[in-house]
C-alpha cells in the first residue's frame, strides 16, 4: 500500500452511506427533540449554577463560625492558663 493514496475500500462505513439531509422526518424530530433538551439543559445549568452560589455561601459562613471557635478557644485556653497560675500562687502563699 502506498501511504500517499490511501485504499479506500479499507473504508467502506463511509462511503455506504447515503448523504445526511434535514429535510427528512426522522431528522427533523430528533431536532425537535434537540431544541427540548436544550432547553432543559438550560434550566439544569442555571439550577447548577444556584445550587454552586448557595453552596459557597454556606462554606464561607461554616469557615467563618469555625474562626470565631476557634478564637475563643485560644481565649478560654488563656483563662484557663491564667487561673491555673493564680491558684497555684495562692495554695503557694497558704
């Protein structure tokens, strides 16, 4: 085989079958099939695209809380720190 001109009955899928037309029924109902699906696509993103938003929100509230806990304690440790110390210089001065 020379590689400059391929065999074309090597390919035979593609030149058995006749040529695509939209005029024919089948066609023409799978492009209205086309045109309901898409627009069913579109709601889908959109609900997609609103669940993304409320989902990023909820995230960034949880990360915030869990900064706010997490300062807190660091401050309760403190406290606990400071009053452990206290203690053990009162108990020291009895």
């Amino acid at each position: 085989m020379n590689l400059c001109t391929p065999n074309l009955s090597e390919f035979p899928f593609f030149f058995s079958q006749p040529p695509l037309t939209a005029t024919t029924t089948a066609s023409h109902r799978n492009l209205n099939g086309l045109t309901q699906i898409t627009g069913v696509l579109d709601e889908t993103s959109k609900q997609a695209n609103d669940a993304e938003t409320i989902a990023h929100d909820a995230l960034a509230s949880i990360d915030a809380r869990a900064h706010e806990i997490t300062a807190s304690m660091g401050r309760a440790r403190s406290l606990q720190d400071d009053y452990a110390e206290l203690k053990f210089s009162m108990d020291a001065a009895k």
